[in-house]
C-alpha cells in the first residue's frame, strides 16, 4: 500500500478526494491536513470532519493558520457560505488532533517507515512551512502530487486558486528538489463530471453517494453560475486520487515549474517550461496534460460503491 497524507481545503472537490481515497486499499491515509482556502480554516476544517466521519474514516487531522503566506485568504466564489454548501453531512463523529498541521505532517513523516506521498489539494502553505522549518524531513517525502497551477488561469488569466492563494509557498514547494507530479488545470478542465453522471451515483444507494450527488448538484449549479463551465463540473482535487490509482488514465509532460511572486498580471502564475527547454533541461515536475474522462467516473463510481 501507498502511504498518502492528504493536504486538503474541502470545498467540494477536496470531499471527493478524500472520498476517492477512503474507498482504495492501494492507499494507506496516514493522516489529513486542513489549510485554509475555499474557506476559513474554521470553516475548512469543521467540512474535512464531516466528510471522514461520513465515510467512516478516522484518520489523525489538524489544521494549519487561518492566513497564508503571501497574506490574507479570498474564499473561492464556488463553495458557498460553509465551503461544502448543498451537502447534508453528519456533525464530526472525532476531535482533531491537539497539534498544528505542520506538526502533524512532521510527526507522520518521521514515523512512517517508508516516504510518503503528500497530496496537497489547496494552498500550499502547510507544505512550504513544513519543508522550510523542517528540512531534514524531505528525504521522508517520495513526491508531492498536487493539484494547483497550469498553463492557464481561473481566478486571473494566469493563474490558478490554489496556487494564486498562495505564491510565496507554490515557490518554496516549487524549488524543494522534491520530485512532484502537478495535475493543474490543464488536466483538471478536462476531468468533468455531468449531471447524468451525477444521478448514477446518487442510484449507487448508499449513504455516502447520496451525499456525493448532493454535494456535486450544488457544485455544478454554482460552476455553471459562476461561469467555470457551461455544463458539468470540474473535478479537479480527486485527479491526483486517481492518478495514483491508475496513472494509465492521464498523460503528461516533464517540465520545469517556477511560480510567479512578484508579478502584476501574472501574481500567482506557474510558468511551465516544458521539456525545460529554458532550464538547461532541467526539469522540477511532471505536468499531466491529458485524462480518460470516462474512464476516470467508472473508476470513480466503481469506488463510491463500496461505500
Ligand atoms: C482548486 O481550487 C479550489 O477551489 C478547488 O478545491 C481546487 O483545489 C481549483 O482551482
Ligand atoms: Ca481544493
């Protein structure tokens, strides 16, 4: 089994994530982490509870700071008031744990026996604060597969939410050394879900799909609202799920990343220089490009069901 920690700010997307997760025993969740993001960390962490506690799932969780590194936080315009609005959740069955995030990645990484993989599905803040005050744990960490960035933007034209709530971290991470396989938005546009889809899971039956079906008819609504898509909506955290479920369902390229910190127009962006043509070909990550769409929803359907 993979040992993962998920890094997560749930908001919608981020609950099918750890969804995905719980359902697959090729992955051991040693732990979740909550950064702020789609919403407060009051608010992210509260969502990240109900959501465990719904698939029955207890692993250790703590939260990190209510601000990121680069400043305050804008919670997405997707998720709605509580970060996960349309979803009718149990109350959080466990308490979190008595510790930072940052000190709860520290303490699963120096415990677990072989590297972990992280999966930061927010801003990654947490992540930049761990390997910068806690460098000698780095060799603990086999990859970072994260969901952030692209060739294009969301919340501006260059730049994504993840990685535009947090630069200065996106650069830290970006730079670590550490090899990361990053599913932005290039991938994560493709990776919709439709209504149609939708209903399959909610005639899965039990209790977690009808939650899911709930949770994803709000969260298309408001992407069709907002204008993310005209029809469907994008699921863009339980691609690294996936990914390391079945990496044969998505393709991509090796590049070198860095990340805007100091730009007007392009605050937040990730520069992507494929091949690292411009790096000397160096090259810091994996950008996956491409996804089996259909695919990608049987797989996720597949696993809903063993709830
Ligand atoms: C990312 O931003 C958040 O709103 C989603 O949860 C996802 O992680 C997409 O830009
Ligand atoms: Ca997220």
């Amino acid at each position: 089994r993979c040992p993962i920690i998920i890094d997560c700010d749930p908001g919608h997307d981020d609950a099918l994530a750890l969804l995905l997760a719980g359902a697959s025993e090729e992955l051991e969740l040693l732990g979740v982490t909550v950064v702020a993001g789609n919403q407060t960390i009051d608010k992210t962490l509260y969502n990240a509870l109900r959501v465990l506690t719904l698939a029955g799932l207890r692993p250790p969780v703590a939260a990190g700071a209510d601000t990121s590194l680069s400043g305050s936080i804008t919670p997405s315009n997707l998720m709605g008031e509580t970060g996960l609005d349309g979803a009718v959740l149990p109350e959080p069955g466990f308490e979190p744990e008595d510790m930072t995030a940052v000190e709860l990645l520290a303490k699963l990484l120096r415990e677990s026996e072989t590297p972990v993989t992280v999966v930061p599905l927010g801003p990654l803040t947490n992540i930049a604060v761990l390997l910068t005050g806690w460098p000698a744990l780095r060799s603990k960490i086999r990859q970072i597969v994260l969901m952030g960035g692209g060739t294009f933007g969301n919340i501006t034209p260059a730049a994504e939410f993840n990685i535009l709530t947090d630069p200065v971290a996106g650069d830290v991470v970006f730079r670590s050394g550490i090899p990361i396989v990053m599913l932005g938005l290039d991938v994560t546009y493709k990776a919709l879900i439709f209504d149609e889809e939708v209903e399959q899971i909610r005639n899965l039956g039990n209790p977690v799909s009808i939650a899911v079906a709930e949770m994803m008819e709000f969260y298309t609504r408001q992407s069709v609202r907002c204008g993310y898509t005209t029809e469907g909506a994008h699921l863009y955290d339980p691609c690294t799920i996936a990914w390391l479920l079945d990496p044969t369902l998505f393709s991509g390229r090796k590049a070198h990343v860095t990340v805007e910190t100091s730009g007007v127009q392009s605050h937040g962006m990730t520069v992507v220089d494929f091949d690292g043509k411009h790096s000397d070909g160096r090259c810091n990550a994996e950008i996956i490009m491409d996804i089996e769409r259909e695919r990608f929803i049987k797989l996720l359907m597949e696993r809903l069901a063993r709830y």
